[in-house]
C-alpha cells in the first residue's frame, strides 16, 4: 500500500496522468479540487475552504491507512499544487507522507513539469473544464496560471524534494511534450513497486 502524490502547477497534466495511473495500478485517485469545490460551494474560495480541504484529506489519508485490509484499493493517488518556496505548503506535504511513512507505507512525490505555452492550452482541455467548475471561467483561470507563476515557486529546485524528503522517493519529469500513458510508463519504471 502506498500515497502516490502527483505535484505541479495548474494544468500541467497532474489529474490526466492521475487518471491513467489509476487504470495500470492498483489505485484511486483523489485530485485536488474534489475536496476544494466540495467546500468552496458552500463558502467560496476562502481560506477556510481550503483548511477544511485539507482536513479532510488528511482525514481520508489516515482512515486509508487504518483500514489496509478492507480498502478496496492498495495505493491512494493524490494531486496537489505546491509552492516549494512555502513553509506551510512543505508542512502539508511533510505531513500527509507521514500518515503513510508511521504506518511503514511508502509514498513516492511524482513531480510533473510543463511548458507555459503547454499548460495554456492545457488550461482549456474539455476534461479539464468539466471536472474543474472553478477553472471554467476561462479568463480568471488563465490569468491565475500566469499570476501564479510568478508569485510562487511551483516547481522544485535541483535536489529540493529527494532533500526535503529523505524518506520518500521522488521523481521529476517534464511532460510538456509527452502522453499521460508514457509519462505513466517512466513512474512505473522507476517505481515498479506500483504495479
């Protein structure tokens, strides 16, 4: 049993290749906005619709981990967008590995790179749009991708998770120009523990 988490900027391609993961492992997905829009449908995109967000998954990553023989599934996939240059967002990461890790689970940080010009068009994918009620308003959406890069540090500097995570394996790949299936084929080479 295992916590797979799928790190990157918005429309990199986390919940694509979150979703094909799930077909070739024994897996689950939970991506990011499940649990965001269940809350900000109530209270909007506020502050504490994402401490609630959070709550739960750690909620649901801890009932996973207590409940290894009757889960219908041996790993968990979860999708995340983190700023690597965030105490807070560190501290979340740190924590979730560590509902698995206490447990002798592993955990494996799948980090997911694109292009700027790739993530626009990416932005706008039907599947995207439908699974994403809060990225349908196209013009917000694009312009917090470009604000968003430039006020957070989305992708990892040279070494900075295998560092900040000794305990948890980790892998980078740029996807820009790559399918989800290939992108699923390097992880599970490099993890084969996950087939």
């Amino acid at each position: 049993m295992s916590l797979v988490v799928l790190i990157g900027a918005q429309a990199v391609g986390k919940m694509t290749v979150g979703r094909e993961l799930e077909k070739q492992i024994d897996g689950k997905l939970l991506y990011n906005h499940q649990t965001i829009d269940l809350f900000a449908n109530f209270l909007g995109y506020t502050p504490t619709t994402f401490q609630l967000s959070d709550e739960l998954r750690k909620s649901l990553f801890q009932s996973f981990v207590n409940n290894l023989t009757t889960n219908p599934v041996n790993h968990l996939i979860f999708t995340v967008m983190i700023d690597f240059a965030s105490d807070e967002d560190l501290a979340f990461l740190s924590e979730i590995a560590a509902i698995f890790l206490n447990a002798s689970e592993s955990v494996y940080f799948v980090e997911l790179v694109a292009e700027m010009s790739e993530r626009r068009v990416r932005n706008t994918h039907p599947e995207r749009l439908a699974a994403k009620p809060s990225k349908r308003d196209l013009a917000f959406s694009m312009q917090d991708l470009e604000q968003s890069a430039v006020n957070y540090q989305l992708e990892s500097k040279e070494n900075q998770l295998a560092e900040s995570f000794p305990e948890v394996q980790v892998l980078k790949i740029d996807n820009s120009h790559l399918s989800p299936e290939t992108v699923v084929q390097q992880v599970l080479q490099v993890f084969p523990r996950l087939k």
